[in-house]
C-alpha cells in the first residue's frame, strides 16, 4: 500500500472522530417543566427563572424573590438499519460476508443521567430587588441546551459490545471476528457530550407594557467521540481487518452566548414577545486514541508530528487533536391570548411561536477538525507526512418552527391546578440524503402535556411529552467498487455514485462519504454510508418547583 493511501485513511479516521463529538442532538424546544409542557411556547408568557433561558424580558414579571428548579428528562431512540450486506473479500472469510446489514439502535446511558434519559437542567434565581431601582429585575441561574448528543452504537446481533475499552480511555478492537461490525461504525460507534451554560440576566420595563431584556451566558462544553474508518485509502469492501477506531475526549472551557428580548403587552389579554440568541462557538482541545486493523500491508504507525497546532505534549499514545464547531443562533417570535375572568383574573391562555435556528450556516454544519500527528509505515519514521486540516461536512441547512401551547387554571380550595399542554411542528435540519445516526436530522412533530399544583408560595410542575420523527427510507444504494480500466492508473480506478458509475463533485453528492485530509477536496473519494432507513422518536417527561417570597 502506498503511504498516500496509509495517510488518507488515518487522517480521515481521525477528522470524523472529532467531528461528529458534540452534533448529536439538535436542539428541541422549552427550558425546564413550564414552557417544555407547552411544547416549547414560552417567548411570549415566560416569567420566573425559565425566562432567563427562553425571553430574558420576561424576568420583569417577577415580583420579589423567585427560585426555580427543574429538568426535562430526554430519551432519544433511534434505530438505523444500513442498505445491502456485507461485502465480500479475498483475504479471509468471514461467517457474516453476504448477510443483510442488521438493524441497529441506540443504546445511550448519559453518565450523569438515570438509564437513557439525560436531565438537562433549570436552576435559576430573580428579584427585582425590592423596588430599590423601578423597572429592573435580575436573574441568574444555570441552564443548558435541550438535546441529546449521546449514542451508543456499539453493538453485535447478539447484544454485546463489539469495540472494548482500552486502557487509554479509547476502544480496540474484538479479540475475534465472527461477529458482523456495526453497520453504522464509520458515522459513529459511541459519542457523549455537554454544554453547561451559567448566565446572568436583567430585564428593565421601560413603560407599563413594554420589557426589554439580556443574558449573557459562560461556561464549557466537553465532548467524546469514537469512530472506525478505512485503514487503507480504498477499503471499499469495508473489510473490519483494515479499518482504524479512533476515539476523541476534548473540551472548551470557555465557551458563551448572549440573548436579547423583548416583550410587549397592547392590551390586557394580549402579549407578544420575541427573542434573538446568539451563535456558541466552541473551540475544543483534548487527547486522542487511535488503533489499527491486524490486516492492514503494510503496518503503519501514527505519531506526533512536528508541528503543534492543537497543544503540545502529544504521544503515539495519546495524540492532541481539536475541532471547533457551533451551536446555531435562534429567532423566536410569538403572541399570547390571556382568556380573563370577570375581576381581571387569568383563566387560561393560548400561545403561538414561531422560531428559526441557523443550522445551515458554515461553522454549525461544517466543523473544523485538526490532529496533531503524521502517519508512515512501521519503522520509517522519516516517510510520514502531517496530516491537513480537515473540514466535515453535516449537510445542515436552516430550520424553522411553530408551536401551539397553552394552559388553564382551574380553582382547588385556596389553591389551584393548572393543566397545560401544546403542538408543534419543526422542518427537518438534515438535506435530502445527508440524515445519519450521529446527528439528529429529522422533521419533529412534538405533543406535550403537563401540569401545576400551585399554593401561595410553592408551584410543583410535571409534563410528558413525545416527539415523533417517524420512519424515514434513503432507497438509494451506492456500492463503489475497484476496477483496472483507467489507463492512467491501472487497478486502482475508484468507481463512485454517479448515474453511470463515475466519482461525483463534492456539491453532487448525497450523504457523507471518506474524507482524506492530505489531498484536495475534490479528490476525496465518494463512499456514502448513511443510504438506509432510519427510525426514530423522543420521550421527554418534565418536573419541576417554583417558589416566590
């Protein structure tokens, strides 16, 4: 094998892993217990510590002291089963070789969370500090996006684990090969990852009906990731003896965003609200484990290279590497109806929301990965070469959204129950081909249901909810293959995806394919892996407290 090929492999092994470390969910609606039972509605009726998430203009509705705590518990399941069989090979049989790909599913358990449902939080402090400056009101608090980046694909037809862990804090491979590899090994093995985000917050009421307000939020994102990639620049067989698995830990601890709000109240039953969030760069660093297939010819090794792009005091152990990508900037705008008794009291309300999410632009759908190492044959150090920096395409585009939500209240005593519910559809992130299992691409339609039992001084809040994605089926199926007929380079023709067999541009092709770093781009080869049909669906359950002084 030539060290082209051997280079073009691990650095694609390599640019995936980092990559794909943090995209794992994209965001779904609502902050804590209240808004999420609304599916998500909040821009506009927000008040109390989930204004500091949702609309920081809302904290102006907090009177004296508030504190809120609250979480929704998320569970993403997802199922992938990938076009064709296993492929075939000269080298050795293995048992599996012609079998259908198996179907696969996410089997995720959060290590902070209670079996798969992950808790993202909601704690957050207001006051408006006892009227010693009219109009203002403060808040701070600790929130986090609303996703779930976790999977865990890692799995044989008989249930356990196919990659084991290492001593490095990374994944080697089986100790025999009987087992059929997880079809979705080159999208991603398993991968976690978190974004904490304490902020503080301000809003000022400028007249009786309008409120503005800010955030501004601080804190780290940390990220980990695990990949297979070809071990040799034309495994198009995908033969598991000459693959690579790679895994990635990285973190950015300083990572911030900012909010601005604004709300608006034109009469008594009705408000309007709107909200603009910036975009979170992260920019993370970490170490890297990397391990080779037993039949790669022949050997190669991956070490520190001379340059340090990443931060210094790399090992052929544990490598540094770094990627940077982004969380999108959001838009929302919405308006509420307050239904009225007749001495001014709030029955109910029904509120719409219309948002937008900047998935489409370059640093949220392309991410930035650079390794800190050169790849050569075994014992010629001096043949390595560096590898590039490399650029991973998702295929994002730009989303949008409406919600319907609302509550009523009903009198209990001297105290009052209050059921609340709402809708919403959201477009699909993923461009037509370009849906995987390590990020979360589909349309959503979300229904969500919940519920208060409020006294004088304490609120306690539940919710469920359930997003529905459905199944999806990308019928195409690509199978590259080798030929001897280019004159130029005779046996080492790639054949790709085009309607008559041909390797396509960068900007024809459907879906993600290998990635080599050390060539152009339009030399990469097209490998798609993603064709296959996805199933998937999310189960959301909301609990909360409130408590005003």
């Amino acid at each position: 094998m030539k060290l082209s090929a051997l280079t073009v492999s691990f650095g694609l092994w390599l640019c995936i892993s980092g990559a794909t470390a943090f995209a794992g969910g994209l965001l779904l609606p609502g902050s804590g217990a209240v808004s999420t039972a609304r599916a998500g509605t909040g821009v506009a009726s927000t008040e109390g510590g989930e204004a500091l998430s949702l609309n920081p203009a809302g904290l102006a509705k907090s009177k004296g002291w508030t504190i809120t705590i609250g979480a929704a518990l998320i569970d993403y399941s997802m199922s992938f089963q990938r076009n064709g069989t296993y492929d075939t090979h000269d080298l050795d049989a293995e048992p599996y070789e012609g079998q259908r790909y198996a179907v696969i599913e996410n089997d995720a358990k959060p290590p902070l969370g209670i079996g798969p449902y992950q808790p993202i939080p909601v704690i957050a402090l207001t006051t408006d500090l006892g009227g010693r400056v009219p109009g203002l009101t403060l808040g701070i608090g600790l929130t986090a996006p609303n996703a779930y980046p976790f999977r865990n694909m890692n799995k044989t037809t008989g249930g356990n684990a196919y990659y084991v862990e290492n001593s490095r804090g990374g994944l080697s491979f089986p100790t025999t090969f009987n087992d059929p590899p997880p079809p979705t090994r080159y999208d991603i093995i398993e991968q976690e990852g978190a974004v904490v985000l304490p902020s503080v917050g301000a809003s000022y009421s400028i007249t009786p009906e309008v409120d503005v307000g800010a955030r501004f939020s601080a804190g780290f994102a940390q990220v980990k990731s695990s990949v297979a990639i070809w071990g040799e620049g034309a495994n198009y067989n995908e033969y598991i003896k000459k693959d690579g698995v790679f895994t990635l830990e990285a973190k950015d601890n300083f990572v911030y965003a900012w909010a601005l709000g604004v709300a608006y109240r034109p009469a008594p039953t009705i408000e309007i609200g709107a909200q603009y969030t910036s975009q979170i760069d992260v920019s993370a660093k970490g170490d890297a484990v990397s391990e080779t297939g037993s039949g790669l010819n022949p050997p190669i090794m991956v070490f520190p290279s001379g340059a340090v792009r990443c931060a210094a005091g790399g090992t052929a152990e544990k490598l540094k590497g770094c990627v940077e990508f982004a969380l999108p900037m959001t838009a929302t705008v919405g308006a509420r109806y307050k239904f009225l008794g007749e001495t001014g009291a709030m029955k109910g309300d029904l509120e719409l929301n219309v948002d937008w999410q900047h998935w489409g632009a370059e640093r949220t759908s392309k991410y930035r990965v650079v390794v800190d190492a050169q790849a050569a044959p075994v014992g010629l150090p001096d043949n390595g070469i560096d590898l590039k920096d490399n650029i991973v395409d998702h295929g994002l585009r730009d989303t949008f959204g409406v919600r319907l939500g609302g509550s009523w209240n009903f009198p209990a005593g001297a105290n009052t129950v209050v059921a609340r519910g709402g809708v919403g559809y959201e477009t699909a992130a993923a461009k037509p081909g370009w849906e995987r299992a390590d990020v979360d691409g589909a349309a959503r339609t979300l229904v969500t249901v919940g519920g208060s039992y409020k006294l004088s001084k304490v609120s306690i809040d539940l919710g469920f909810g359930y997003v529905y994605e459905g199944t999806r089926t990308d019928s195409r199926t690509c199978n590259p293959i080798l030929t001897d007929q280019d004159p130029a380079m005779p046996g080492i023709q790639y054949q790709g995806c085009g309607p008559n067999g041909e390797q396509q541009p960068l900007a024809d092709r459907q879906g993600p394919s290998p990635i080599n770093p050390v060539v152009n781009s339009d030399q990469q080869l097209e490998n798609p892996v993603n064709e296959g049909t996805f199933k998937s669906h999310y189960l959301l359950f909301m609990v909360g407290m409130s408590t005003w002084f």
